[in-house]
C-alpha cells in the first residue's frame, strides 16, 4: 500500500480538510487541484472500499506524480489533465449528476516552486514562464515582453498590491526583453531595493511583482469567480466544499460568494421590503475562515498565509 511519507509531505490544514469533507464509503468526491495528491490519497483511504474520486491539474508533471502516489486505489481515481472549470462537462462524461464533496487548494504547490524550470521562484535562475499548464497561454517573458507600462502598473498594483507598481512596471519596460528569473528579480531588487520589512519577517522586493504577473497570466481570479458557483451547484444535498486560499485576493472573492449564497435577501440593508426571491443555497460551517495551529507553522513556513472556508449544501 502507498503512503504518505513516500511522496511530498501533507498539504496545508490537510486534517481540517478531511474532518470537514468527512469522506464515507460509497461517495463521490472531488479535488480540484490535484498537486501532489495529498487531499486526494485522504479522501480515497476514508472512502474505501468503493468511494470515487474525480481529480484535475493543468500541470502534466502533478499528473504524473499523482499516478504514482494514488496507484493503490486503482479505477477509484479517476485523473484529468484538465483546468477544474471543465467540473461540469466531466462529471456530465462520467454519469455523476451530483458528488459529497469538493476540495479547492489555490496555493501554488510547492512542487511548482521547487522545479526552476517552470520559472514560478527567483530562489533559482531559471526560465521566466510561470505557466500552470507550459503548452498553453503565453508565458511570463512574452507578457512582460509585450504588456504596456501602465497596463503592467496597474497589474502589479491589483494583483500583487504593491505600493511601487509604476516605478518598476517603468524599470521593467526600459530594460526588457527578459528570459529568465533571475533577470527579472535582480532588476526589482536594483529599482526598489535591497529586501522589505513586513514586521518581523523580511521578504524579497520581487515576491510581490511575481505573485501578480503568476496571476495575470494564468487568469486566477477570474478561475476563481467562476469554480466556486460551478462547485457548489454540483454538490448533492448536504455535500460540502473545503476552498483553501493564500492570499487575500482569492480568500475575499470566496468570502463574498458564500455570505451571498448563505442569506435568503441580499436586497439593499436600506431597503424594507425584500423583492429579491433570492433563496440560500448554502450554510457556512466556518464563518470566519480557519488557520493553521503552531505546530503546523513550524513544520510548514506555507500555511502561515493560508485560510480554510467551509460550506455545506442546503436540501
């Protein structure tokens, strides 16, 4: 039998995840970011003998990793090299009007990050890509390549929320072209600085500037307003859905959504009379979002960003 220790350690709040999917022999679940395979391997082993997974991953390598890791499980795993906004279409191929559970993990995995060829990391030189599936979509260097500067300023601004967009979305464009990591986080840290100071950590003055051209170019946001509906409507009665975010971006859009969908009105708080005929859809198991404990942030420096919300179907 496979087991955990023989592949990537577990993912981030990966035992809160499984009390609240609670994964029982006969179900139908669904990871829809594959990785490593660590929330799959859980809800397979609590589902046997005869519990389904539907699983997805635009990174053919995560793929293949995953195979090793679930092969114990045989047919029960079912792995698609495919974006999870193809959730509907492919529970519709497989026969499932409907499953008990979904997992969502919108963090980059750390396999991503540790692989300098897909150039996710300035840690290491490598190619300046960032792509989630590199046979599609354009690439890091393409973009910044090509984007106009007040285009990139306003990116870096949004999707990375730093202060000094327009002084390095200007550096960036006078010194292109790039094609590596390494050039591009040498020229932040030339514009900007040496490192920032975030209260008693310090981080690299690139992070910011990478987080948002990683989100750019592989359209995570709008991913993001579109899985969540598309995952609650295939959840049966009572099923539930575990989302997993790391920065606050992604956890506000999932928490809008789900206080939404979990009021009956959602008519103006000035207005007396509800004319709506909007109706809750969903109950929150967490309102307020659950974070890793300090035994797991000494072991995993990952989860100290990451927030866990839980909702459950109504009937």
């Amino acid at each position: 039998m496979t087991t955990h220790s023989e592949f990537p350690h577990l993912p981030v709040l990966f035992h809160e995840i499984m009390d609240a999917l609670q994964p029982k022999t006969g179900g139908r679940y669904v990871d829809c970011t594959l990785g490593a395979g660590g929330h799959s391997f859980g809800i397979l082993e609590a589902s046997s003998p005869d519990g389904q997974l539907l699983a997805f991953d635009l990174d053919a390598s995560a793929i293949e990793l995953a195979k090793q890791r679930l092969q114990s499980f045989g047919e029960r795993a079912n792995l698609q090299h495919a974006s999870y906004l193809d959730l509907a279409a492919t529970m519709r191929t497989f026969g499932w009007p409907g499953v008990d559970g979904i997992v969502i993990d919108f963090g980059v995995s750390s396999m991503q990050l540790d692989q300098p060829e897909r150039g996710f990391s300035f840690r290491e030189d490598g190619p300046l890509d960032m792509r989630f599936n590199p046979q599609t979509g354009h690439s890091a260097a393409q973009f910044l390549n090509s984007v106009e500067e007040t285009e990139l300023a306003d990116i870096l601004y949004k999707y990375g929320e730093e202060p000094k967009s327009r002084r390095i979305a200007a550096a960036i464009c006078q010194r292109r072209p790039f094609s590596t990591t390494s050039e591009l986080a040498d020229l932040i840290k030339e514009t900007v600085g040496s490192f920032t100071p975030r209260g008693r950590k310090y981080i690299h003055p690139a992070t910011k500037t990478f987080q948002a051209i990683r989100i750019a170019i592989n359209h995570e946001l709008e991913a993001v307003e579109k899985i969540i509906p598309m995952a609650v409507q295939a959840l049966n009665p009572k099923g539930r859905l575990a989302v997993l975010t790391f920065h606050s971006l992604e956890d506000r859009i999932v928490k809008h959504y789900f206080q939404q969908e979990s009021h009956d009105c959602i008519c103006p708080p000035e207005q007396l009379i509800c004319n709506c005929g909007h109706q809750a859809s969903i109950k929150r198991i967490t309102k307020k979002p659950t974070r890793a404990d300090i035994t797991e942030l000494k072991e995993n420096k990952r989860a100290r960003s990451a927030k866990l919300r839980i909702i459950e179907k109504l009937g």
